[in-house]
C-alpha cells in the first residue's frame, strides 16, 4: 500500500541536542511537507520541497533545518536553537500536479523535551 | 496574508442526527482550493472533502457536504447521519491555486458524537 511513514512514533530531546525525524513516502509524490501542531492551534508550515534538492521556509522554520535529497524522503531535524519544541509534527505530501491535489499526511511524531 | 477562522471549538450531536462545522476565512484572491480534513484520536489527517473555488457547486461526499459561499467567504461542512466513527477534530484549510500550495489551517472544531 502506499503511504507516508513518519518515525518515530515518539521521540525525546536532551537539552541542547538535535534531533531528526523521518518522513519517506512512497506515493512518487513531488511535493512534501512538514507541519508542526500545538494544543488548541492548527498546523503550521515548517518547511516545504517541491522538488529534489530544493526547499523553502514555512511559517515557523527558525530552528528547524530540511534536506531533500531523493524524492522520497524529506528529514526534519529540530535544532537546539528551537526553544520549544514539544509538539506533535506531521508530514504530508501531494502530487505537485495543480493546488487542488490534496495532501497525504502522515501518523506523526510526537516530540518531547527530556 | 490569508487566514482561516473556525469560531466552534467544540460541538456535538446525536448519533444519526446532522451537524454543521463553521468554516470563514480571508483571502484577496479569486483562485483558491478550500478543504475540510478530519483528525481522529490516531491524530493521523484525513480529507474529507476538497472544493474548487471557481465552481459554485457544493461538493458532496457521502455523507458529507459543503456550504460554499464564495461571496461571504465561508465553507461549512455538514456531517448527515452522525456516527460514531465521526468523531474527531475536524480543521479547514485553504490552499491558493498559484504560489506555493502552502495549506493554512484553522485552529479546528472537536465534534462529539452522543449515542
């Protein structure tokens, strides 16, 4: 079946430590993203790629860094220049064929700080 | 910027009974994708349904429907028949049809479903 797989499922951070989170996806998507939730909030645009070996910042890219370096995989990693990282983080991607494609997201991964 | 404004943060209804979610935002474009997406206790997000501005027909789903209202910038969703397998967190999202395909997102309503 194809889909999105985050892992891991949970995942804690020492102080002043970095840590990243995996997103692949097997759906040949172009297009993939990242999106961090916060209680009572909506998600907010980390970073996004649209295609391999490019990414632009989101809404909130301070203290978060991407690569995309194949077209199925677009890591996260949480710097520790991000301050409050605790949030629930979720992938998604689309096909990139037109705005109207909807995007596929992922099981997330739930971030806490140790 | 656009903004997206979900004014219920919770509701519930009546197994078998209709609701409808509220859905405004605030956009200065005329070219735009609206959608309604659905979070579980998984939390994993699901698309319930998707509506293209530039057609003044509702979308439909089964049993789920949209309210578009291009005028007053407004996108309800409408669940029939409540089951218990609806409930979840329900967010809206807009997408503009150039640019970026950035989604932004309301802040979600929590729909209970009574049995």
């Amino acid at each position: 079946d194809g889909g999105i797989t985050q892992s891991p499922k949970y995942l804690f951070r020492k102080e002043g430590q970095n840590v990243t989170l995996s997103c692949e996806q097997n759906l040949n998507h172009d297009a993939m993203y990242w999106y961090r939730q916060d209680p009572g909030q909506g998600l907010r645009l980390i970073y996004y790629s649209q295609i391999v070996n490019d990414f632009q910042k989101g809404d909130i890219a301070e203290g978060y860094s991407v690569s995309r370096e194949k077209k199925e995989s677009f890591p996260l990693t949480v710097t520790s220049a991000q301050k409050n990282p605790t949030a629930f983080y979720l992938c998604a991607s689309s096909s990139g064929q037109g705005a109207g494609q909807p995007q596929h997201f992922g099981d997330g991964t739930r971030l806490s700080i140790l | 910027a656009q903004t997206v404004t979900q004014s219920q943060p919770e509701m519930s209804v009546q197994e078998a009974e209709t609701v409808t979610l509220s859905c405004t935002y605030d956009t200065s474009e005329s070219d735009y994708y609206l959608f309604w997406y659905k979070q579980p206790p998984s939390r994993q997000m699901i698309l319930v349904i998707r509506q293209e501005a530039y057609k003044q027909q509702n979308a439909t789903e089964n049993r789920f429907s949209v309210n578009f209202q291009k005028a007053a910038k407004s996108f309800s969703l409408k669940i029939s028949d409540s089951q218990l397998g609806d409930a979840a967190m329900y967010f809206c999202a807009y997408r503009s049809a150039s640019g970026n395909e950035k989604l932004t997102f309301g802040t979600g309503t929590r729909l209970t479903i009574i049995p």
